[in-house]
C-alpha cells in the first residue's frame, strides 16, 4: 500500500481556514481515473490537510474499500489503517464520500465502466 503524503503538492491553496463547515467546497472541478491512478494509491490533491474526493462509479461495483480524509491515520488494528467497504452500488451512482484513497473494488460481474474521483 502506497503511503499518504504529508504535504498537498498538487493543490496547495487548497486548505482550510476556521472550522470546515465554514469552508464551502466546489465539487467536481477536477477529476481523477482511478484505474489509471491505480488501487492503493493517494488522490492526487487530497494532501495536506486531508481532503477527501466525491467518487463517481461509471459501473456496478459488489464492493469499493476506501480510505476516507477523516480516517488518515487511524487503525483498524495495530499497524493497520482504517477502511471503510461500501457494498452494492449500482452503476452510474455518485458516492458523496470524501475518499483519499481507492484500496480496492470488486465489479459486478459483466459490468464495465469507470470509476472517477471528483474533486
């Protein structure tokens, strides 16, 4: 499993002034292929501070595992980070998650689609 970075090198305005409620987010005003990012690797732009991204699920998924912003560093178990597995999810579903890491997914069976990261 990839690390998560410390540092947002790829959006560093992107941070949080007061509490986050306060901050307005825009969804959608960027976007990431994560199966051309690859399983296990971070979101780019969900750095320092921890942001997570809206997914977008182009097909049927049995199931998605996630790391959310709000469970960087934490464990599961010793030494193991926390996930969060979403069940059931029909294509063309938009999961209004704040994900910052795609640990693994399993498509339904004769599904074909993407699966997008918005920003």
């Amino acid at each position: 499993m990839a690390s998560l970075d410390q540092e947002n090198i790829y959006s560093p305005k992107r941070t949080i002034s007061g509490s986050i409620p306060d901050n307005a987010r825009i969804m959608g005003h960027a976007s990431v292929d994560i199966n051309t990012l690859g399983l296990g690797n971070q979101i780019p732009g969900t750095g320092s501070p921890n942001r997570g991204a809206a997914l977008y699920c182009g097909q049927a998924y049995t199931s998605i595992e996630v790391i959310l912003e709000g469970d960087v560093g934490e464990e599961s178990a010793p030494g193991v980070q926390k996930t969060t597995t979403l069940n059931g999810i029909a294509a063309g579903s938009f999961l209004p998650i704040l994900a910052v890491q795609v640990q693994a997914t399993t498509p339904a069976i004769g599904s074909v689609g993407n699966l997008v990261a918005l920003l």
